[in-house]
C-alpha cells in the first residue's frame, strides 16, 4: 500500500515542472516513504531516488527521509543497513545542504540520553560533508552544528579516572575524538587564510564560529602569556598550561624569556583551580603542575610580596584539602608524607580531624574503603599516634595536634568493637600505649609539675610585689624559654591557662584508659 503510494505520487511529480510540488504531495511523499523504510522496502526506495527522472523531487523533498533512515542505521543489526546506507549517500548528493543541515541537527536534537553516541558518531561525518557544500557561506551553520552537538555532549556523563577514560563506557571520549576530527576541515581553512597573510583573519566569520566553539570570551585587559586577544576559559589554560610544563608538549616553540618564578605566578592560578575540584584528574593535573611550576624555582628566589596574591595563600589551604580528604590511594600516600613533613601542629591537627572523618565514612554500610581499614590504616595510624618528641614533646605547642590524636583514638576504640576489629586497632593497641599513651602521661605529669610550681612561685611573687605602689613587670622562664615581659595578672592568666590545656588533655587521656581497662568480649 505504501510502496504504491510513493510510486504513484513519483509518477506525477515527475510530470511537474519548476518543482511547484503541492503541500499534498510532500506529504503523501513523506509518510509513504517514510513507512517503506520502516517495513523493509527500502531498496524500492533506493530505486526511486538514484533515478534520474526524480532528481528535481529529490532534491525538494527527499531529506524528509533522514529520520527513518537514521533510525534504521542506528540499529546496526537490520537487514536493510546497506540500502539505508546508500539512501543516505544519495541525499547527501542530490539534496539541499541547508535542508539537510536542518534534518542532521533535528536528529541529534531529538536523541535520546541512551543513543547520544551513536547518533553523535553517525552523523557526524555526514554533517560535514553537508557543511563543506556550503562553500564560503558556512559560518554561521558551522556554529549551529557545533552548538547543537556540544548541547548534546554535555548531558553525558564525564569519566573521572584514567580507567573510565579507557573503558568510555558512556563514550565521552569516543565522540570528542570524531568531534575533533569533524572540525578539522575548518581548522585547515583557517590556517590556509592565515598563511595567505590575510589581514582580515581578525574578522573571519569562520574563525569567529570556532572561536565560539572553544566558548572564548571577551578579551582582558591584562592578557597572561597563554592569552592572545581573547579570554578562554580558565580551566581550558589550566590544561593547557599542565600539557606544556608537565607533559612537554610544544614545550619547544614556547618562549623561552619568562623566568622561572614568573611561570609560577602564573600557574598558581590554574593550580588553585584544579586543586579546588573533586575529580581526581583534576587534582592529580593540578599536584603535578604544581611541582613541575616549583621544581624550576631556585631556593630564596621568591620575592616577598608574592605573598600578597591570593593565590600563593589559597593553594597551601587547597593542598591541606586535597591531602586530607581525597582517599585516593597515591593522595592517600602524599598524606603520610604531609604528616611527616609538616612540622605543624595545626595543620597535623586538621590532618588528624580528616582522618577521623575518612575513618568514619569508611566504617558506614556500603561506604567501606581498603585505605581507611585493617593493615593499610595502620601506617598512618602509627604517624598519628605518637608524640613527635616522646616525653619531652612540648605540650602546649603540640596541643592541636594531640587533641586530635586523642579524639581519634577515642573513637576508634569506641566505634570498632574489639571482637569487630575493622580498623586493626585492637591489635596495634598495645605498640600504642608505649608510643604513645605512656609516653603522654608522663609528659602530661612533668608539664603540670613544672607550671603549676611556676604558678605557685608567680602568686608567691605577686604577693611581694603588691606592696610596692608600681605595677611591677617580671618575666617568667618556662621551659628554658622566657616569656615576654608582662604584669604578674598577665603571667597568672597565662600559667593558669597552659594548666587548663593540660587538664583538658589529660581528661580525655584519662577517657581512653577507662575505654581500655573496661574492655570486655561479649558472652559467647
């Protein structure tokens, strides 16, 4: 019924001249074509369209097929594939270019989340042969085919690790491929006119168009040396920037007169950017640009007021970040050599907090990870828990990092039940208390000795010195350190204070070895 329907109305348009074809006639063309197709007719479809007596109808109304025909290629296992196939090198011959424009990008507008790739990669070839018969006229269709297909892009879902990248399961990375492939023919046009010397390039319609492709904005007022008259995206420089420094690549035609601390200055940027995501690639282009920026750097060579860049402050908090709350096994493994190098209470302290906080995390049904248990957390537990100096470690000056140290060991030995023993510190707990708790006790006991004795002295003095009408000031020695000068109030406030630290330290202390006398196995 269909097939004879098509005939019939091929039959009459070919006696048409001027193709005035009726609006009946293209849709009785339509909806017969489009059901011979879709029943298994299309080699009497193809035959109708390669006859030269139907090239006029054709050419006005043939890329109306494009859908069914599109459907039919994209299941790869029907029959009809090499007739299908065939229709569409025919139209893409005979028909309209901006006809079939319009019909491509109707196509990929029109996929569905789960035939994105497919469709993508499909049509992609065919839409730059239609482009191409554009001649000098493509522009602005090329941005509209270019606009369309990255809308498209965009809802797929993006690989984080180098493993998604190589499976694609999606196929992000398979359509960017032919993505770059379809522009080339562009690109190489625009490189011929620059060849040429044309000094009009500025203003090429088909530079501009691609230009927009990389989402290029208006140019800044201050360009940096990976900037020309126009302002790409940041994270697009970042790459950049980790392809020339790290990877090498044009790392020969890049100039060779900027120094060393300048190229870091500049970096900082991209870096605080990178280390300011999640995705792990992201952080590791960023952990290596970082280094490769610094290792060029001579030691002193840094001038002062560097300092003042928002940059050189938020790329150490950034990196503190990344350290301790990525668990990726090698971030996993750069937080132990923070840990070690750091030499900072406060930035140990919050280390230590994170820990806790992975540890945690990790503990919660469906949530476990191999570096926050059993054999691969006990190396990072024996660097948090311990005192940098034994006995003599300065208390006060290590607080923050004790305190959490402390709050750590508390909740492991409250959350991981002995008989459980997810974490391993039940079998680590005796190396603990030698290294670590009974070293702390007896620092604790000297530390309360020593300023307590200070603050009975201090009193002592103060009741000398109210006598004389002056206020008095005294310094105050507290381990082989004078304090500065202050009023007997003030050295009061501060011994009281140190007193009140260590008081807090040892409850907690105090905590944990109830938690581990009262340890006891369920009845079996």
């Amino acid at each position: 019924m269909a097939l004879n329907q098509l005939s019939d109305v091929v039959q009459r348009c070919q006696a048409i001249k001027d193709e005035n074809f009726s609006p009946e006639d293209f849709d009785i063309f339509l909806n017969s074509g489009r059901t011979c197709i879709e029943q298994g007719d299309s080699a009497q479809v193809l035959s109708i369209l390669v006859d030269e007596k139907n090239k006029n109808l054709v050419r006005c109304m043939g890329w109306n097929l494009l859908g069914p025909v599109v459907k039919i290629l994209l299941n790869k296992e029907d029959k009809n594939l090499p007739h299908c196939h065939a229709i569409l090198s025919c139209l893409l011959e005979v028909c309209s270019p901006k006809e079939l424009l319009l019909g491509f990008l109707e196509q990929v507008e029109e996929a569905d989340s789960g035939s994105i790739t497919e469709t993508v990669t499909l049509l992609l070839k065919p839409l730059q042969t239609v482009l191409l018969r554009l001649g000098m006229k493509k522009a602005s269709s090329v941005g509209m085919a270019l606009s369309t297909l990255l809308a498209q892009l965009s809802r797929l879902p993006v690989p984080i690790t180098k493993e998604q990248e190589e499976d694609d399961i999606f196929g992000l990375c398979c359509c960017c491929t032919a993505l770059l492939q379809f522009v080339k023919p562009f690109v190489e046009e625009i490189k011929e006119v620059v060849k040429d010397n044309n000094r009009n390039i500025k203003d090429n319609e088909l530079r501009v168009e691609l230009l927009k492709f990389l989402n290029v904005q208006r140019r800044r007022k201050v360009p940096g040396f990976l900037e020309e008259e126009v302002r790409y995206p940041k994270e697009s420089l970042a790459c950049m920037s980790h392809l020339i420094f790290v990877d090498h690549i044009a790392v020969d035609i890049f100039p060779a007169v900027f120094s060393p601390v300048f190229v870091l200055q500049c970096n900082m940027e991209y870096i605080e950017l990178l280390l300011s995501k999640t995705e792990e690639s992201r952080l590791q282009k960023g952990l290596e640009l970082y280094e490769k920026s610094l290792i060029r750097v001579e030691d002193n060579s840094l001038p002062v007021d560097l300092l003042e860049l928002k940059t050189f402050f938020s790329v150490p908090q950034n990196l503190v970040k990344v350290m301790t709350l990525c668990p990726d096994q090698t971030l996993v493994k750069n937080e132990r050599g923070m840990l070690k190098t750091s030499h900072h209470a406060g930035v140990e302290g919050y280390i230590i907090k994170n820990i806790k906080n992975q540890i945690d995390f990790s503990l919660k049904l469906g949530n476990g990870n191999e570096w926050f248990m059993g054999t691969n957390l006990l190396p990072l537990l024996r660097l948090v828990l311990c005192l940098p100096h034994g006995p003599e470690t300065d208390l006060l000056q290590n607080m923050d990092r004790i305190m959490e140290s402390l709050n750590l060991l508390r909740y492991l030995l409250l959350r991981d039940k002995e008989w459980e023993n997810e974490t391993g510190i039940w079998t680590e707990l005796y190396k603990i208390e030698d290294t670590f708790l009974k070293p702390l006790r007896t620092g604790l006991n000297m530390s309360k000795a020593h300023y307590e004795a200070e603050l009975k002295s201090t009193k002592e003095n103060k009741k000398i010195s109210s006598k004389d009408s002056k206020m008095s000031i005294c310094s105050v020695t507290v381990g082989n350190e004078n304090l500065p000068n202050m009023t007997p109030e003030m050295q009061l406030q501060v011994l009281e204070s140190a007193i009140f630290t260590f008081d807090l330290i040892e409850s907690v202390l105090v905590r944990i070895e109830e938690i581990i006398e009262a340890k006891e196995r369920p009845p079996s």
